[in-house]
C-alpha cells in the first residue's frame, strides 16, 4: 500500500510521542532490546511473548497487586499451543482489585450523566464503599466462587459496581442490556444458569421511558437457577412490589441494602480463574457464551489502553454503547489505569446527532469512543461538532464496529482538528483490539496504523501463505492472554475449536478480510464469511458501501454475495433511501456507473432493491451472514435468534425475496 501525503491525517508532535506510554515502556526496555521504533516493537512483542508480557507485567507494577514476580519467562507462558494456551501458571490475580487500586480522591472514579439531569461523580471512595455493599450482599446470598451473577441493566454506576463485587468474591459476571427483547436474554443466561439477578426497572432512550419489569418477571420467571433479585431503581418507580411470581425467589432493593460492615475484600483468585462471559451475536443460532479470566483481561486491557490509546490517570474516558457490547467491558477497564469512566446511559443521538459531543462537551472527556456508523451519520447530516461544542479536553477519538468510509476518515480530520483518530479492529473474543493506533505512527485514511502489541497478526491465503499487500483472512498465530478459556456449555471444546482453528488448524482465524502492508498498517474489508467472490475475485463489501452510501439520497445499503445451488453467484444491492427519494431507473444507474467507475465491473450488482431499512446486531453490525444463508434458501429462525436484531422483520423481507420468481434468469442490474 503505497503512502502519499493526501492520505496523511495526524502525526505525533515529538512531544506527544515523547511523553507517550509506550516510549516510556521502550525506554525501560532499551538496554536490554535495543528497540528503535514501534515495528521492531511490535515484532519482538509478537514473538518473544514470555519476555513481552512479562514486560506488561512488570511496567504495570502487577507485582505489587499478586504478589507474583514475572522474572521467570518459563512462568509466563507455559503452553504456547492454542487452543489451550496456559498463562503465568501459579499467578493470582483479581480483577476488581487492580480496578480500585487508585487511591487519589482528586479525581473522580465514575461520572454518570444521562439524558436527564445532571452528570454525577462518583470518588474512589464511595465507588470501593459501593462495591464492598454489594459484595457483603453476594456472600450473604450464598454467592462464591464460579456461581453466576447475571444483570439486566443499563449503562449506570450500578452496573460497574455489581461486576466488580462478582469479581471480589470470586463469581462469573454476565450482563444483557434491557433494550434486549426476553428470548434474546433467555437464549444467553439458560446457559450462564445464574443464581442471582440484578436488573432494572428500565431505561431511557431517545427521550422515551421504557418500563422492563414485566421483563424482568418473565426472565426470572424462567430461570430456575435464579434464587435472588436485586432491583435497581433506575426510572424512579421507588414503590416495592415483587417483580417475579415466584416464591422461591427472594427479592432485594439495592438502595435498602445494609452498608459494608467489613473492609472490601477480594477473592484470592488465579490467573485464568474466569471472570465473565461475553456474547456473540446470535445472529447465526444459538449465542456462544465467551469466558475470559481475570488476569487476561486485566494484562491485556492494561496494555491494550495503556500502551495502545496512551490512557492516563487524568483522562476521561467516554466510550458509547450497551452493556451489551464488549466496549462497555473495553470502558470498564479504564479503572484500571486510575482513569475516570464517563458512563452515559441513553441514545447518542438524543436530543440530536450531535449528541456524543454534547455528552463529552459536559463531562469533559478526553477520550471518547464511537460506533463508525456514528461518524459515517455525522458525516452525512453536515455536523461540524468542533464548532458547535467546547471540547478543549476532547484529545482521543476511537471507533469501531465497523470499517469506515474514507469520506469519514477525512470529515472527522476536518471536524474534529487536532483530534488523535484511532480505529481499532477487535472484537467480543479478545475484549480487546487486534489492530490499532500507536502514539508513535501516524494515521493515514482508511487505514490502521499496525497490529497490537503482543498480537501476531498476518493476513493469509486460503493455503496458509502470509499475504503483503494483499487481501486475506485476519489470522493470530500465537496466543493472547484474552482469548477465551472456554465457551459455556461446551465440555470437550468442539465449539470453541470450531469457531477460530478448523480452518487454519493451530491458528485463530478471526473472520475478518485484511490487507497488511509492507508497513504494518492495515485494512478492514468486512467480514470474510461474507466477502464478495465474483468471478473468482475476492471483494469486501466495505469497499462498495464506501462508494454506495456516499451517493446523493442513500442513507445506508447492504450487499450481499450468495453461492446458488446451481453454482452461479447472485450478488444483490438493497439500499435505505432518503426521504421523498424514489429507487427509480436513474437512481439505479447513478448506483452502477460509481460502482463501476470507483471499483470496477464486478463489483456492480445483479439487482438493486429499496429496503425501508437494513437489519443489524444490536451492537450495530449489518447481518450480512444471515441474510446471505436466506438468500441460499436458510429459513429465518435457522438463522436469527429472536431480541438480537434491529429491524428483524426485514428478514421476513428477504425470505419473500429470496423465493420472488422474478429473480431466477438474468439478475444483473446493469
């Protein structure tokens, strides 16, 4: 991939680079390595992996919370094969303990703002006081080691207290956002079996209340595990009912409970001892539960914000989306750094687009987080929040979710001067980023500045072969100390082997389709499982929503590639049009000859169709795979669990358009 100025956006001020987490972890590494830039960083950080966590370890003052030294590179990494890989045999490490480690009251630990009131700040203080409560409520309810904690719950403080008091005695924290319809959270939590239940009675969303008691009694209900409720007063009920028809659930009001009357302890809790389960979409059956153990996720979220998003104890840390997203669990580890977390709980496109600079213009956040279809919205309705806001503090923008047009690389550049622009690609499996920014490399449109540290990640062909320069699946080839323990309900690791190493046996196959260049930086495509294949030619569907969704009158698209059993290929273009804009012939030309013209012949549709909307995961993901498994003749509940999409009827859409007779013959558009 060749650089040119026009692509350049931002380049650390040497001061910036200078005084960046990661110099100072370069320079403590110096006599010894000799490191002389972030390529022969990231190099020897992605094979020497016993000498660079242990690195982690030690630059973090770990030590001094475990008790562990990390000198002895044989107790770092064990088992180096994957799946199954064994980290720092022996360590003992809890989660929410390095979280409160902080101990300066100066600084807030939490500030919560809403769509009304107030933001509210939270000390260290009172956010220990919180969680020892809560935890002495755990251990009265009989909670211990490996029992489930499971919440129903917004983005509050409540939240983050209930997973750190899981963690301090030693429990397994899963969370599901209310805004999930019953069958969604009940497909997750049969599988967690939790013994206790904290959830709210509801939430706000753009400007509307949503009660979920009823909710909450149906999931309760119908979870026999369950022998304790803790209800959280998030829209002021206040009134005490019971929430659930059954007697043989005890229910608690979190503001009645007693206060601590013991110091906050935690459990004496090893390395992969796990601390929560993450979840798939379900948007392909039933949803996978990801364990991840509490010293993984503490190294890697320590590195991954520290070292990668230079995180500091003064910032403020802003990230949007639903306890259901990894992101919140990405937020969360903010603590870990002393940073404050802003919590916002409501639509970020409330009362207006511009509402995450408004959140951050009144919280005065330093870092804040994004979805790409946000920017790619900002982008499209003309925002211009520097301009508009006061975001003085504002020095960090990352997104994710999903690749981002360049258009967009260049309006936030414009919008936001200044700014450091950090798209990051992960995902649920890690908690954590894959490839990401570096506060010693500059960012250039539409691309990642390099793989992580500690993550050996290639692009490779269908063979194996490494790829530079070209397209290929996204592959890990040596372990990371996040990657899951195991997947819920899955004793002899068949679906966790299934998910990541049939391919590529050995190595973790993330899904994704990427080109790394010669230097480093590297480029999202979309999804492999759903990448384009006309002709022979591999093509991301990204790069078609950049040229499509920048077309006057196109607010959003999906594409979609799907083998027939006769063995032709139907490549059909759904798009979201604007107001009072009519899918005519026009219109459908003006699509083809930019597709024709931006990328080429092959990537122009069989068939455009107008859509009243395009189905996503609830974190915001289009449902190309399981509109694709339509299209071959899948039936929708094959292919959806039901509360885990946005716009689900649209997939009924697609079952009538799937078996239209007007699509057998000829189907190109032109």
């Amino acid at each position: 991939m060749m650089s040119t100025d026009s692509d350049l956006l931002w380049s650390p001020t040497p001061d910036q680079a200078e005084n960046s987490n990661v110099a100072a972890f370069m320079r403590r590494l110096h006599e010894e390595r000799g490191l002389a830039d972030y390529a022969q960083l990231w190099r020897w950080s992605s094979t020497d992996l016993s000498g660079f966590w242990s690195a982690v370890w030690e630059f973090y003052g770990l030590d001094a919370v475990t008790g562990h030294p990390a000198d002895r590179p044989g107790q770092v990494l064990a088992d180096s094969v994957m799946p199954g890989a064994r980290w720092f045999p022996g360590a003992r490490i809890n989660f929410a303990e390095r979280c409160l480690a902080a101990d300066d009251d100066s600084r807030p630990a939490v500030v919560a703002v809403g769509e009304r009131g107030e933001p509210r700040a939270i000390s260290w203080a009172e956010l220990r006081h919180q969680v020892a409560t809560v935890a002495q409520a755990l251990r009265g309810m009989g909670v211990g080691r490996g029992d489930c904690v499971a919440g129903y719950l917004p983005n509050l403080p409540q939240t983050v207290v209930a997973l750190l008091a899981a963690a301090s005695v030693g429990a397994v924290w899963t969370v599901c956002s209310p805004d999930f319809g019953t069958p969604s959270v009940l497909a997750r939590l049969r599988q967690a079996r939790p013994t206790v239940l904290v959830a709210a009675d509801g939430y706000w969303h753009g400007g509307k209340e949503y009660d979920r008691r009823p909710a909450v009694a149906e999931i309760a209900d119908k979870l026999p595990p369950v022998r304790h409720l803790l209800t959280v007063d998030s829209l002021c009920t206040s009134s005490y009912q019971p929430w659930t028809t059954r007697a043989d659930i005890r229910q608690h009001t979190w503001s009645a409970l007693p206060e601590a009357e013991i110091p906050l302890s935690f459990a004496d809790t090893s390395f992969d001892h796990p601390l929560w389960i993450l979840w798939s979409s379900g948007t392909t059956g039933v949803p996978k539960g990801i364990v991840q153990g509490h010293g993984g996720i503490t190294v890697e979220l320590l590195k991954a914000l520290g070292l990668g998003a230079d995180l500091r104890p003064d910032d403020r840390f802003l990230f949007i989306g639903s306890t259901s997203w990894m992101v919140w669990n990405f937020l969360v580890g903010g603590l870990l750094h002393g940073s404050t977390v802003i919590l916002y709980d409501g639509s970020p496109t409330h009362p207006d687009g511009d509402g995450v600079w408004r959140i951050a213009e009144r919280t005065g956040a330093t870092v804040a987080g994004v979805g790409a279809a946000y920017l790619a919205a900002g982008e499209k309705a003309g925002a211009c929040p520097s301009a508009t806001f006061d975001l003085p503090r504002l020095r960090t923008v990352l997104q994710t979710g999903s690749s981002l047009p360049d258009s967009a690389w260049h309006w936030a550049h414009q919008q936001l001067p200044g700014i450091w622009f950090q798209s990051i690609c992960g995902g649920t499996d890690v908690c954590s980023a894959l490839a990401a920014a570096s506060a010693l490399l500059p960012v250039r449109t539409g691309r990642i500045p390099a793989p992580a540290l500690g993550v050996a990640l290639a692009a490779w062909d269908s063979d194996g072969r490494p790829l530079t320069d070209e397209q290929g699946e996204l592959v890990v080839t040596a372990p990371m100390p996040s990657m899951p323990l195991y997947f819920v309900g899955d004793p002899d690791g068949s679906r966790y082997r299934a998910g990541y190493f049939d391919t590529y046996p050995g190595v973790w196959r993330h899904g994704d389709w990427v080109t790394i260049g010669a230097d480093l930086s590297v480029v999202v495509s979309g999804r492999s499982d759903s990448t384009l294949n006309r002709m022979g030619v591999r093509m991301g569907s990204a790069d078609s929503y950049a040229v499509v969704e920048q077309l006057p009158g196109i607010a959003d698209s999906l594409v979609i590639g799907a083998e027939q059993p006769d063995g032709s290929y139907f490549m059909p273009l759904s798009v979201v049009t604007g107001d009072d804009v009519a899918l005519d012939d026009d219109l459908r030309a003006r699509i083809n000859a930019a597709i024709r013209r931006e990328l080429s012949p092959r990537h122009v549709p069989d068939v455009i169709t107008r859509i009243p909307a395009v189905p996503r995961t609830l974190t915001g993901k289009k449902l190309e795979v399981p509109v694709k498994r339509i299209l071959q003749g899948a039936q929708v509940a094959e292919v959806s669990s039901e509360g885990a999409v946005t716009h689900p009827e649209m997939l009924a859409w697609f079952a009538e358009f799937a078996a239209a007779p007007s699509l057998s013959g000829d189907r190109r558009a032109g």
